[in-house]
C-alpha cells in the first residue's frame, strides 16, 4: 500500500506564509502571569467567542447561562420572542445578584434576590413596590446588553464595547466556507469538561497538528501512521487571518487496519473515527475540504481564539478552551452526531464518544508535565517544524493581537 502525501503549494506550508517566519519560537507567552492578563483585554475582550449553539436555545424563554473566567463575565442568553437570541451580563440590575444560574425556559426572567422581572429582551418589566424608590424608571434599569450573533448555529457574544468587526467579517471566507455543512441536522450531542493544568494554547496546539500522533498515540493509529520512516504528514494546512486549518487525507481507510483496535470497536463498528457508516447528509460545501485531498479524511478548523471543529464527514467534534488562569483552563469537548434511528446507532455514537474522549485524555495526560517543564524556564527557543504551522500561527496571532493591542 502506498501513500501520495499532498505537497506544499510551493516552498514548504511555513514558507508559503512569509510573515510568519521560520525561526524558533518561545512559549512564554504561556507560562506569564502578565502576558494572561493582556490576552484577557486584548484577545478573549475583543474577539469573538462561541458559548452554545442554538439547539441549546430551542425554544422562546429557552435561557442558559456561561461564566467566562478569563474575562471575569457572567452571562445570561436568551431565546427571544421574535426568535433572535440576546445575550446579557447575568446580573440584577437591583444590588447585583445573578439573575439566573444554569439553563432553563422561562416566559420572562426573574430575580430570586429581587424579584424583579425581566423580558425576554432584556428590558426591565416589573420591581415590586416600584413606588418606593425616588426618581425611578424602570426604562433605565434593563439588563445590560452584550453583543451576540449567531453563524451557522454556532452562537458567539463579543464583550467589548464597539466590536471591530461584525461576526461574519471576523470569521471570514475559510471558516464561512462552512455555511452550508449540516450543523443542524447533527444534534445528537455527548459533552465533557475536563480543568487540565496547563495554559490554553498548550493544549489548544496538541490538536494543530498531527506530528505527535505517530509518538504519543500508538495503540491508535495503524502502522503506515506509527512508523516514524513512513513520513506522514498532513494534506493541506491554510491560514485566514486569526483563523487555522488542517486536513488530513485518507485515514478513514487505514483506521479501519484490525490490529490496533479496541474490540469493542470492531463489536460495535465504530470508535476513533467514529460510525464506520453514517447516513447520506447529501453534498458536502466545497469549504470543508479546501485544499482538495482525495481521498479527504477529515478538516479541522481552528477558530481563533478559542474555538475547533473537527469534522469526519458526517459527524463532527466540538473542542472549547476556556482560560482560567496562565497556567490551567477549562476544557469543554462535544460530539455530535445525527439522531440515531436504531438502538445499533446509538451504541455505535457512544461508543465513539467513548474512544474520542481517551484519545483526547492521552494528550490531556501531557500537560501539566509541559506547562511545568516550560515554567523551570531553561530554555526558551523551540523550533517548530513544517507540520507545525498552526501551532507556530496560533502563538503569533495571539502575540499580534496583544501588541496591537499595546500600541494603541
Ligand atoms: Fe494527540
């Protein structure tokens, strides 16, 4: 069996990007209490960031509320009547209180300090004995208002004051390029968490690139992958602004070699890769697989700052990486798949659950001995190679926008 690995359009994929550079590079953007705090005021302030998706918000009142860490945020967002989704700072414009705690449905919300009563937009409705308080109108007390829009399912807020750019100008044409996948259609969902002990990018940068699979991952991956002389590299890498992506080319067909499998991945017919076959989601948009591999594997884009989808076709992952401090975050992984039809479908979408979480806890299991050996601090260049592109784009963009930042 041979392989044809996909070339670099000219150069190498690093080179292809001039502005990036080819030097080593430093991580100590990842182990500074002071660096975290400009990446809160200029990256997780001003960019656009994903909290739900709108299966999470079905129906007028639907309601959930996110706590935002890095950002110091609480906030509340609501399902409205005329459909649209807003998003709110989670707190009671009498003395404070949060106005709500975890999710639910609603015909209005409502204060358990206060009672007072909030609409679905927001706008303040009801204060008991309102007549007891001076000059008071209840016009000026509504929620405070955060910007919120919705793409593609995915629902992003932006807590700065002025966004800079809309949410479709921030995505841009290589993450828009997935306007027409099904994302709708595939809300049959299995969720985890886990608070790892490492900065945000150290494990944002394990799933940017592939080079470590054939190392860390070897009861997963089929011999062609595991040998280090085979060479395997990915299809296709390409940048958009902040945002990444990375293809790879044909893996359906080698993951389903026997010899590394779970059985109850061959009992089942599913695991790593998830169901061996899911239904017919009709034609794919040309965006998910935009360097043309043949035979395409899966795409995975990496939306700045915090956000992936890793897409196989007809099932997709979902990864979030919350930062709690500059050196640990909160991780929140989603599967999801269409809704299973027979109990057989069912079983089979655990079951990838199931594998994908082990396999995403073996690169989990390597931070916090990273983040500590990058803390001793004793070296602090790294050179990153070809196939590490994302990881060396990821750690200047964050750079740029800081100093950008900076200097205004
Ligand atoms: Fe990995």
């Amino acid at each position: 069996m041979t392989t044809q690995w996909v070339k670099p359009p000219e150069g190498s994929w690093t080179e292809h990007y001039p502005e990036l550079g080819t030097g080593p590079i430093s991580f100590r953007d990842s182990i500074s209490p002071e660096f975290y705090a400009l990446e809160r005021d200029a990256v997780f302030t001003r960019a656009w960031l994903n909290l739900c998706r709108v299966e999470e918000l079905p129906e007028v009142g639907s309601y959930l509320t996110k706590d935002i860490e890095v950002t110091n945020s609480s906030l509340i967002l609501v399902h409205g009547e005329d459909g649209r989704i807003r998003a709110f700072h989670n707190q009671c414009r009498h003395r404070g209180a949060k106005v709500a705690d975890g999710s639910g449905r609603e015909p209005e919300l409502v204060c358990a300090r206060s009672g007072w009563r909030y609409a679905l937009d927001g706008t303040l409705r009801h204060v008991p004995n309102q007549d007891s308080y001076f000059d008071f109108d209840t016009a000026d007390y509504g929620l405070v208002p955060v910007h919120c829009d919705v793409w593609a399912g995915f629902v992003f807020v932006n807590l700065d004051a002025q966004p800079r750019q809309t949410l479709r100008e921030f995505l841009g044409p290589m993450v828009t390029g997935l306007d027409d996948y099904p994302f709708g259609t595939l809300t049959e969902r299995y969720d985890w968490v886990a608070h790892n002990n490492s900065n945000w990018k150290i494990f944002a940068d394990a799933f940017q690139e592939y080079y470590h699979v054939p190392s860390l991952h070897t009861q997963q991956v089929p011999a062609e992958v595991r040998n280090p002389a085979a060479g395997f590299t990915c299809g296709h890498f390409q940048l958009d602004g902040p945002h990444r992506l990375v293809s790879t080319a044909g893996t359906r067909r080698w993951l389903l070699a026997p010899e590394y499998m779970y059985p109850i991945e061959r009992a089942t017919q599913s695991g790593l890769v998830g169901p061996w076959r899911t239904p017919d989601i009709g034609d794919l948009p040309a965006g998910l697989n935009p360097g043309g591999i043949e035979p395409w594997g899966i795409s995975n884009f990496q939306i700045f700052p915090n956000l992936e989808i890793l897409i196989y076709g007809g099932w997709y992952l979902l990864y979030r990486y919350w930062p709690t401090s500059h050196n640990t975050h909160r991780f929140e992984a989603y599967t999801y798949f269409h809704p299973a039809r027979t109990v057989r479908e069912r079983i089979e979408h655990e079951v990838a659950a199931v594998v994908l979480k082990e396999f995403a806890l073996q690169d989990a299991g390597m931070l916090g001995g990273t983040q500590a050996a990058l803390e001793y601090d004793v070296v602090d260049e790294f050179p990153v190679n070809d196939q590490e592109i994302l990881v060396r784009h990821l750690h200047k963009v964050t750079l740029d926008w800081v100093q950008e930042y900076q200097n205004r």
